[in-house]
C-alpha cells in the first residue's frame, strides 16, 4: 500500500470516530432529558 493512502484512510478514521464520539455525546443527553421528563410525568 502506498502512504498517501494509508494517510488518507487514518485521517477518515479519526474524523469518523471523532464525530462518532460527538454522537454518542448527544445520545446520552437525549437519554438524560428523557429520564428527566418520565420522573416529571
């Protein structure tokens, strides 16, 4: 494999993961804002 690609494939990745981890960031307070508003209801 050539380095360019192999640069390009790890910089995707680590775009990838870093919106993934932003993703998993909302679930979570989605999560929380439900849990919230069963304890209201």
């Amino acid at each position: 494999m050539d380095i360019p690609r192999i640069k390009r494939i790890a910089w995707l990745t680590q775009i990838v993961s870093k919106s993934n981890r932003k993703n998993e960031l909302q679930l979570s307070q989605v999560k929380k804002t439900i849990k919230y508003f069963q304890l209201l209801t």
